[in-house]
C-alpha cells in the first residue's frame, strides 16, 4: 500500500469520527511515520504510538504547550501481510486505540473491550 492511500485511511478514519469526539480534539496531530524509533519501540514492530497528556489528565496548567501527537507507524502495519481488507481495518482500529489513550482510556480498558 502506497503511502498516499494509508494517509487516506486515516483521514476517512477521522472524517467517520461522531460530531462530539470531533469536538473535543484539541491540541492534537497525527503523524504518519514509516518505522518508530528505538526509543519509541525498544522491542518491535508498534503500529502506533499516542505521545501526550489525555483529555482526561489535562487541568487549567494545560497551556503553551506543543500539540499531542499521534504516531502511526506505516511499515510495521504492512509488514503484517494482511489482505488489504484486513489491513484497512487494523489502521482504523490502530487510529481509534491512540485516539482512546488521548481521550484517557489506558491499555487495560482498550483490552478489556477488545481493542488491546
């Protein structure tokens, strides 16, 4: 898959989002990288990676500050060898568990509702 065609998923990901979750983004950037970095992922192929402070644990000190970042991370995705139907799906799903933990929700809920 052409990088182009990745960065459309996660557009339409966004654009399919529900008017309140589009209310809330604020502060917020999302970044297709090829390969996270050693420090990002010391132990391999991470499809995405939230960089931020939550919705949830944002306060009044949350000002002047750079945006959020989501990281999603294009190769690790195509190494799956998925069916592109497939691989479609595992970039939603990828986008919307890093979009959770900005929303606040942890690795433990994510899992618990199938989303880990």
């Amino acid at each position: 898959m052409e990088r182009r065609e990745f960065e459309q998923i996660i557009d339409a990901t966004f654009e399919g989002l529900p008017e309140w979750a589009i209310r809330r983004i604020s502060n917020l950037r999302v970044v297709v990288d090829e390969w996270p970095t050693s420090e990002q992922d010391p132990d391999g192929m991470l499809l995405g990676l939230y960089d931020g402070v939550s919705l949830h644990e944002r306060d009044s000190d949350y000002v002047d500050v750079l945006p959020d970042t989501i990281h999603i991370f294009r190769q690790p995705h195509l190494a799956l060898g998925l069916p592109e139907p497939e691989l479609r799906a595992e970039i939603v799903k990828t986008v919307l568990h890093e979009l959770a933990h900005y929303f606040g929700l942890d690795d433990d809920h994510l899992n618990q509702i199938g989303w880990g």
